[in-house]
C-alpha cells in the first residue's frame, strides 16, 4: 500500500494476552493477596480511576447518586 508516494505503509498488531489484574486507583500491578493500604482506604470513598483488566484510564463521572467509570476497551461500571 502506497500513501502519497510516502514509501510503503506497515501495519503492526499488537495482541494484548494478559490475566495480570491492575490496581483500579493509580494504575499499578494488583497481585494477588498484597492490596495496596493506601488505595485499599481511597477507594472505599472514592470510584476507580484505572481499568482493572487493561490499565486503562477510565472516564469517571461523579453524581450524586453514586458514579459511573467508562473504559473504552470493557464498557461502563457503577457504583
């Protein structure tokens, strides 16, 4: 494939395969068993910030009635 006689146009696939679960408030890897204290306490006030399943950073609506937090890749959580 051409582009306005650029040279030769590639297209690379990343493929994302991964069961390793992220930490939904600042981003880091979540193992299993150590919680991070600090988002362990943040997040029983505040909604999630990061994706858990992509690390993602998440749209996040704040309502009266609770929030919303929209990631691209998995869709939409409430709480």
């Amino acid at each position: 494939m051409e582009d306005a006689g650029q040279g030769a146009l590639c297209h690379a696939v990343t493929t994302m395969t991964t069961t390793e679960l992220w930490c939904d408030r600042c981003g880091e890897p979540a193992t299993a068993g150590t919680a991070h204290p600090g988002c362990v306490s943040a997040r029983q006030l505040e909604p999630p910030r990061f994706c858990q399943r992509c690390r993602r950073r998440m749209k996040v609506q704040v309502l009266p009635v609770g929030w919303s937090a929209v990631c691209v890749e998995h869709g939409e959580i409430r709480g």
